[in-house]
C-alpha cells in the first residue's frame, strides 16, 4: 500500500469530518442566535411573523411558495416560531455527534430549501447548501468518526462494497 495513498485518503476523511461537525455547528448557532439575539421566545412569532411578510413581497418568490407561506406559515406562525430554533439546535447537534447523520442532513437540506425559496439566496445559504450535498456525496466517509458507525447505524446503500477499491485502514497493516 502506497503512503501517500493512505495519507491522502486520511486527509480527505478528515476534510469531511471537519465539514460534517462545521456544518452541525453552523445549524446550532442559527439556532441559538434565533432564540437568543433575535428573540425569538421573549416576543413569540414577531420576527418570524415580519420575515414571512416580506417574503410574500419579494418578486423573486415564487407563486406556490408564496401560497404555503400565506396558507400554511402564517397561520400556524406561533409553532414554527418555536419548532425551527429547536430542530436547528438538535439537527446540528446530532451532525456534530454523528447519530442520524442522514436524516439530519435531509431536515437540513428541507430547511434550507424553505430558506431559499422564501427569497433569501446568499452566499452563506450557497455555502451551507453546499456542504449538505457534499456530506451526501461521500457516501461512507460522511459516517467517519461518527455515532453512527459506532452504533452500526450507517444506511446500507453509504456502506462500502467489499470489493471496493476504496482505501481502507480496517483489516490491513503498512507490513508488506
């Protein structure tokens, strides 16, 4: 087995960890900063309650989008007030940890496509939108250091195929 071989395979592993728990961080950071600086639990629904009106303002929102919003978001504005902040937190929380890696980035990529779709395209949202399709593309790796493989939680179709010729540090020594 070639050194640099394993080396760089090493680094990318550590690249994707770094962008799973950078991720996870980010998603509680948004959570907390919502309930913290923008108040949203000292004046329930007021922030939240402006922003989806000024989305349904905006000419870059769609008609259907704005439909949910004026159907679905407002009227029911007093539970998303405290739903988001919470999944926020607890999303990013188990990013960080590794435990229900997948369905945690899904929930991200959900939120996240709201965010989008409500007229908010920025550089941060291209980033964090990035990233979760990122951690879904490296397939196995997303699950390194993770709860996840700890707990043998890792989705079948992410799990390496024996014969892959992947590099792999399990079963195999630097003796030749």
């Amino acid at each position: 087995m070639n050194f640099s071989h394993v080396l760089k395979h090493h680094v990318f592993l550590f690249f994707v960890v770094l962008m799973r728990v950078s991720f996870g961080v980010g998603w509680v950071l948004a959570g907390v900063t919502k309930i913290t600086e923008k108040g949203w639990f000292e004046q329930p629904s007021v922030f939240l309650t402006n922003y989806l009106e000024v989305a349904l303002t905006k000419p870059n929102v769609s008609l259907f989008y704005k439909d949910f919003i004026k159907h679905v978001c407002l009227p029911y504005v007093d539970y998303f007030n405290y739903v988001i902040p919470c999944v926020q937190i607890v999303v990013g929380i188990l990013l960080i940890v590794g435990l229900f890696t997948l369905p945690s980035i899904l929930i991200c990529l959900f939120m996240h496509v709201n965010f989008i779709l409500s007229g908010n395209m920025n550089l941060i949202s291209l980033i964090l939108y990035t990233c979760s399709f990122g951690l879904l593309l490296c397939g196995s790796r997303t699950f390194t250091l993770s709860l996840d493989r700890w707990f043998k939680r890792v989705p079948s179709f992410a799990q390496k195929s024996k014969s892959s010729s992947d590099l792999t540090m399990t079963n195999r020594s630097f003796v030749n």
